[in-house]
C-alpha cells in the first residue's frame, strides 16, 4: 500500500509508502510503478541519483533541465531531512511562477513527486542527510538550467538564514528567474 497525497500545485504529490517493522528492523515497497498508476502517476524512470550533505544548511537548486530531456523527479531522503521545494516553470501553466515546499524526511517516510516542467531544489535541515532520487530523463548537460534560490521574484521561503547556505559555485551564479530558460 501506498498513500498519495496531492499538494497545492497540480502534478506534485507527497507519497507515503508503507513500512513494516519488527525487531529486525524494517521492510519497505518505496517505489511500485502499478501502485502509483492506479493514482493516475505513470512516470517511466530511467536514473537514480544519489546525494550526501554533511552539514546541514546546504542548499541544491534550483534545477531542471529543457525538453526533450526534462525530468520528473521521485525525491525521497534515506537519511536526515529536506525542505524540499518545488517551482513552476511552465508559461501557460495557472500557477506559473508559484512554488510549494514540504519537509521530507527519513523519520516521515514520505516522498515529493516533482513533474516536468518544475525546477526543484532542497535545503538539508540535518547533518550527514542523503537524498535519493529517480528521473524520467538521464542527464543531459546542454540542457540542464538552473535558477538563483533567493530571487525576488519567485521570494521562495527557504524557513532559514539564506546568507548562511553552503552552496556550489554553480548555484552560487544561477540566472534570476526573469533571465531564465523557461517551458512554454
């Protein structure tokens, strides 16, 4: 069993698998491509990507990258905790330019399910957090874009002191939002 829960902007959902436990420990089904389906989520994903914060406050994002290789991300933490965000980058979309956050965490068991068309970036609320996550498209550097994480425009609430983020110099230099590749 799984639980999918929709979240305030259409195509993102929050998803809880189900885990049992004992005293060895646990069993968790994280991801069933037939569970979802019956949700109306039918993603084909082709790469997991696997990432390691040792401290907490460090900030990944915002990315996404251009048709025909744009993503759609199952992001879920296997340990530690994210304030994972979400963002709106499709012009004709009624919520463009509008992001959503959620805490996923390992303690929660919960995942985000980010379409394409989304940039998505996280902050790590913990130390030593690992965030795993598959992909509708494999990594394509020539159409990988990126957006700066404090622009005024989307005013995105990271729920900590952005001046004190660890970020990579990439992120560092990302385009504001105006300035942005965007989907149509």
């Amino acid at each position: 069993m799984i639980e999918v829960r929709p979240l305030s902007l259409e195509g993102v959902f929050e998803i809880v698998p189900r885990k049992f436990g004992d005293a060895r420990g646990f069993f968790s089904e994280t991801y069933n491509a037939a569970r979802l389906a019956e949700h109306g989520i039918d993603f084909s994903f082709v790469q997991d990507n696997h990432s390691y914060s040792a401290a907490k406050g460090v900030l990944r994002g915002l990315h996404y990258q251009l048709p025909p290789f744009a993503q759609a991300k199952l992001v879920r933490v296997v340990s530690g905790a994210i304030l994972d965000v979400a963002a709106d980058f499709r012009r004709s979309s009624p919520t463009f330019g509008k992001w959503l956050s959620l805490e996923v965490s390992a303690e929660s068991w919960n995942q985000i399910l980010v379409p394409e068309g989304f940039a998505h970036g996280f902050v790590t609320l913990r130390p030593d957090t690992e965030v795993v996550y598959k992909v509708t498209a494999l990594h394509s550097p020539g159409h990988e874009r990126s957006v700066r994480h404090d622009d005024p425009d989307l005013a995105i609430d990271w729920r900590t002191d952005t001046a004190s983020l660890t970020l990579s110099e990439k992120d560092a230099r990302a385009p504001r939002f105006s300035e942005a590749d965007l989907f149509e």
